[in-house]
C-alpha cells in the first residue's frame, strides 16, 4: 500500500514513511493511493475494537516494519472503553444512541489517534538515533491526548501549541502539566493560527530534516486510521443486532474525525448518513450550502475545539470527493450557535439523563433539529467526544450542579504547570525549535 498527497506533487510513501513524514512534502497531505474493501460478514467472528482495527488498518501498513505489529499497537493504545449508550427517546419509532468515546487518559477521543501515534512510534525508532520532535497546534484535547501518550518516552520531544486564552482551564492544565519531554506554547493568536505556523514548518524541509519534525494533529494519517475503527466497530455492532445500517452525528472541527468516518465507510462498512455538526464556525456548512470555499478567522464558541475557520482535513474530503455534488452526497452539515448549545446541555439532562459537553450538545442539537420522518427512519448515533468535567465553567453552572471528574483529570491540577509565550507567526515557531535543539545536544 501506498500513500500520495492531496496535492499530487509528491512521490508516494509506504505506510510507515507516511507516519513518520506527517505532511507531504507539497504540503499536502497523505491519503491512501487504493482502498480495501469490505463486507460486515468478513468481520464475522470479531468483536473488540482491536480485532476489527487490526482487519481493517494491516492492508494499509502491509509491507512496512509495523504490518505485523498493527494488533499490539491497537493493544496497547485502545485499552479503556468504548461504549455506545441507548438513548430513551419519547417516539418508540425513533432509534437513538450515544457513541462515548471520552473514556481514555485525557478524556476526549483524541486518546485513540494520539495513543495510536505514540506506539507506533515507538515501534518505528531505531537505537541511538536523534530523538523526533512531534509538533502539534490543538484547539483543546488534541495537545492534551499527544502530550499524555508521549510523555517520557524515550527519543522523543513534543511542542505543543495552543491559543492562549481560548481554550477551557481544564483542557490548559492538560497541555501544561506534563513538563521533562512536553513543551507548552500559548500563541498570541487563535487555532487556525497555531496550525498555520506548524504547517509553514513543514515546509521549511531543511529545518524538518535537521530537527527530525513529525507532526502529531489530524494532518497526520496515523491519527485518523485508529479512529475510523470505532465508526466500524459501532456500526458493524448495530448491523448485527438490526440488519440496518448506522448514522453517525459528528461534532466537527478540524474534520479529522468527520473524515476517519468516511474512511471506515469507504471501506465498506454498514453507515449510512455522515452529519457533520458545527458551531458558528460555518466554512464547511456554507461551502456545502453555496458551493464556494471561504475559510475565514475562527469564531471563539463554548464548543472551543472545533474553533476553526480553516479546517484541514476538509482537503482530504474534498481529494475523496471532488465535485460538488458528490460531497454533498457524501455528507451533510449543519451550524449550532452558542445559545442552542446551553439549551442542548440543559435539555440532555432534563429529558435524557445525559451530561454532556458542548461539543457533543452541538451533535444532540443536531439530532434534534432533523425532520421526524429522518428521525424514524435511520438508526442514528451521537458522537460524544469530551468529557463534559473537562468544560465544569459552562456545564455545573447550566445544570446547577457539580459534574463528576474522572480520576485521571482530577490528578493533573496536583501537577506544577509549564508552558511559554509564543508570539503569532512561524518565525518565532523555528526559532525555539532550533534553541530547544541547541539544548538537547549539548
């Protein structure tokens, strides 16, 4: 299996070099050159999310270093639940579930590319060679997630860049708790900001090559592959229980989740609607609205991670669906704005039981606005991807109480905090790189 850049001007990779590389040298980035394909019935006798992962990711890692080592990665980097919740609706007619992937390390689905990442990593670095630098711009969980799976390991460092005074103190700690390998960056600017200058970096291909720069966002296909597996696991569960397929209800950003979920369709298996749900950060819905691609600077929202006006992953949307009206085949989208999100919380709760943070309010908001009929007659299911103690300052005080804090959360506030200021613009990104490297060597 190969992979070739969105942009067409690089010579394709093996599977490893992807991972490795991050972005293509166009700075494009790197999509798979063919597809395998699948039926439910050739998952028949695989249930847990590392058996079905490792069916579906070896044919793209097959010929590399880490073809045979796919189901100890999986192992080792999807070890906490997974589990999709039934949703009590007042319409027997209507068939909802909730999808709750927020149960790792750092609270957020984040965990399963970034874990994912880490191992494989690991796996792929050769004695007495120069460490690699991860870089990684985050609206929120994704530092966090990257952080916490590449915290110690040995030969290897990671800067972390994230706007400052845009993301939620919970997710802050997250990204400035860890210290030894991690290092924190608040930039004077936003998301789309953060990623711009880690993007310029790359590009700077004699800095990569000299620092040995790999990045650990959603640009990175080794994020996205581990992700599609709980989109086919989910859906190849509610295929074998209802013979129907599965819509999934996606709270989308940078689109890395929304695109890890046409992959695992792509692939065949059992889903049916893709709706992307977003916040006043309309790009994606005004392009599918209008036909015309406006990226613009990014809305501040409650749902502060899908904070983006830019997103990258819509170019490898766009690379699998070209023409217009093959993308709007391909998915839908809709915008929540802040007001909805605070009646969605409030609402989750009253009628369902359910906590949730604004992102996943932005996807139940979603849910809530379909037309009835839509509403029967699919399976749908909620992506919850935060926890909702992750976001206590918009939550407790919508719901009039305290929300529970998972254990691992409650232990990084007894942690010091590390992190620096980084003013807006690539320059200053390569200059601590190369300060930090200077550091290193010595």
């Amino acid at each position: 299996m190969k992979f070739q850049s969105t942009r067409g001007a690089a010579a394709p990779v093996s599977f490893d070099e992807a991972l490795i590389g991050g972005l293509a040298p166009d700075g494009g980035l790197y999509v798979p050159t063919s597809w395998p394909r699948y039926a439910p019935a050739d998952l028949d006798g695989r249930d847990s999310l590392v058996e079905i992962g490792a069916r579906l990711i070896e044919p793209f890692a097959e010929g590399g270093a880490l073809a045979a080592q796919i189901p100890d990665i999986l192992s080792e980097a999807f070890n906490f639940p997974v589990p999709s919740v039934p949703i009590e609706v007042a319409d027997p007619a209507e068939r909802l579930e909730v999808l709750e992937l927020f149960h790792g390390p750092t609270a957020a689905f984040k965990d399963f590319g970034a874990r994912f990442l880490a191992a494989s990593f690991a796996r792929l670095r050769r004695p007495q060679e120069r460490p690699l630098h991860i870089l990684v711009a985050t609206s929120g969980d994704t530092g966090g997630a990257v952080a916490a799976a590449f915290h110690r390991r040995p030969g290897f460092e990671v800067s972390v860049l994230f706007p400052k005074g845009l993301v939620s103190p919970t997710q802050e700690r997250q990204l400035t708790c860890w210290g030894d390998n991690i290092h924190s960056y608040a930039v004077a600017g936003t998301f789309d900001d953060c990623q711009r200058m880690v993007k310029e970096v790359f590009l700077d291909r004699d800095l990569t090559t000299r620092l040995r720069l790999s990045s650990a966002n959603s640009i990175n296909l080794g994020r996205l592959l581990p992700q599609a597996v709980y989109y086919a696991a989910t859906s190849i569960r509610r295929w074998r229980a209802s013979g129907q397929p599965l819509s999934f209800i996606i709270p989308s950003g940078n689109l890395g989740n929304a695109v890890a979920c046409v992959w695992a369709r792509r692939m065949g298996m059992p889903i049916g609607e893709i709706l992307l749900a977003h916040n006043a950060n309309r790009t994606v819905p005004d392009l599918l609205e209008t036909g015309v691609l406006e990226p613009r600077p990014s809305v501040a929202t409650l749902a502060s991670a899908m904070d983006v006006g830019n997103p990258s992953n819509l170019e490898r949307l766009r690379d699998l669906h070209p023409e217009l009206t093959a993308l709007r085949g391909a998915v839908r989208a809709i915008s929540v704005d802040d007001a909805a999100i605070r009646n969605r919380i409030i609402e989750g709760a009253a009628r369902f039981g359910q906590v949730w943070c604004p992102h996943t309010a932005v996807a139940a908001e979603a849910w809530a606005r379909l037309p009835q009929a839509e509403r029967r007659d699919r399976n749908w299911c909620i992506v919850a991807t935060a926890s909702p103690a992750k976001f206590p300052e918009i939550v407790e005080p919508l719901l009039g109480r305290k929300v529970t804090v998972p254990p691992a959360l409650a232990a990084l506030f007894d942690r010091p905090s590390h992190v620096s200021a980084l003013a807006n613009g690539s320059d200053a990104l390569r200059e601590v790189l190369m300060a930090g490297a200077a550091e290193i060597g010595r």
